[in-house]
C-alpha cells in the first residue's frame, strides 16, 4: 500500500493505523479497515490488538517487524508477557496475529484484574508538543497506557483526553489532536508515581520468553 506510514518509536499499533487514516485521506472508519486489514470488523484496540500479521505485511521488508516483533514493540504486551507461562505467551502472539475475541485480555488476567485502565486515552501534553514540532504530527505513545503509570519521567503527570476507550467508537482508529488532547498544565509527578511509571521500562527490553523458562536457561 502506497504512503502507508511506519511507526514511529514507542507508539502504538492504534495510533499507527490512526495515522494511516490521515495519510491516506480516509474519512471513514470502515474504508480505513478494509485498506488496511481486509476486514471490516476489526476491534480497534488500544494496549493489546489483534490482526497484527496483515499489518505486518504493509510495512517495508527493512524495518524486520514480524507479529512477534510488532507486539513487542508497539504494544503493551512485553508489559504481561514476562510473567505468564511460555506455552500462554506463544498462545497470545498467535492469536495478536490474526483474531481473538477479547482471549488475549481474558488469558493475561487483564479481565479479572483489580487494577482496572482509565476510562479515557492518556497523554502527555508537552510530549505531544514535542512531536508537532519535530515530527509534524501526533500520535500515542505506549508509556502513556500502561496501567498505574500516571506520569511521564520528563514532563510529569499525564492527562486524560476527550476520548474513551470504550465508548462510541469500537471501529475506529482516532490520532491525538488539540481538541482531544488540549494543552492543559502539568503537575510534577510524586515520588513514588514517579517509581511507577518507571514500569514502563519493560517496554524497551528484548523479546526474552516467559521468566520461569529464562530462570531455566540462566541456571543450566
């Protein structure tokens, strides 16, 4: 597909297709899935998406993003991944590759979680300056979704934007904006916020399997 974009580092597969709506001058939540996914029902998810291989299949050979690495590197996974069973993990990456019908949540414990994800998209409001002034555009970033990280490490507290997670808008794949995303002040993260949001370092390690089967390697 001609000026379908690449992403961009840390953003996520949502946001990605969001852009892809801009470049291509989609108006229309369901033309953008059929160009991009060949499929009209697709869930337009935020941390943990599926259909990954048909979007792997659009980005140029040279980047190297396969599903597994595409999971890894602009989703939330490598934030559960650590920590369930090898067999699950693979299980999950199979399933981010084509449909899943909600197992992935289900399978990672995300359903049953006390922890729960904020009703609204996140952000950072000098970050997203930033990227207008160097990039020329917006887009979500991972660290912003991680669940109890309620700060950027640079700028402090994230906001919520104009925009729930599971309102009105199960098809479509929205790019942040100044309505969604106003300029709003920012406080300076407390002490152990700030060692939350120090989780997201989980997102920048290497594709490594669960951590009882990397115990086992180590130790032989």
């Amino acid at each position: 597909m001609l000026n379908f974009p690449v992403p961009y580092p840390d953003e996520l597969i949502y946001s990605l297709v969001a852009r892809a709506g801009i470049h291509l001058g989609l108006t229309s939540p369901k033309q953008l899935l059929d160009e991009v996914f060949a499929n009209r029902h697709v869930i337009a998810t935020v941390d943990l998406p599926n259909h990954l291989a048909p979007l792997a299949r659009l980005l140029p050979d040279s980047m190297g993003l396969d599903v597994e690495r595409l999971a890894y590197m602009h989703t939330l996974f490598p934030v559960y991944a650590p920590f369930t069973p090898e067999d699950r993990r693979k299980f999950c990456l199979e399933k981010m590759a084509g449909e899943s019908q909600g197992a992935i949540h289900l399978i990672l414990g995300i359903v049953a979680s006390r922890v729960k994800q904020s009703l609204s998209l996140r952000y950072c409001p000098q970050c997203l300056q930033n990227q207008r002034f160097h990039q020329g555009e917006y887009y979500w970033l991972r660290s912003w979704q991680v669940i109890g990280a309620d700060c950027c490490l640079f700028h402090g507290t994230l906001a919520e934007a104009n925009l729930e997670r599971h309102a009105y808008h199960r098809h479509e794949f929205i790019a942040p904006n100044p309505l969604l995303c106003p300029p709003v002040p920012q406080s300076a993260g407390r002490d152990h916020v700030i060692r939350v949001s120090e989780i997201p370092s989980f997102l920048e390690t290497q594709i490594i399997p669960s951590v009882r089967v990397y115990k086992r390697c180590c130790f032989r």
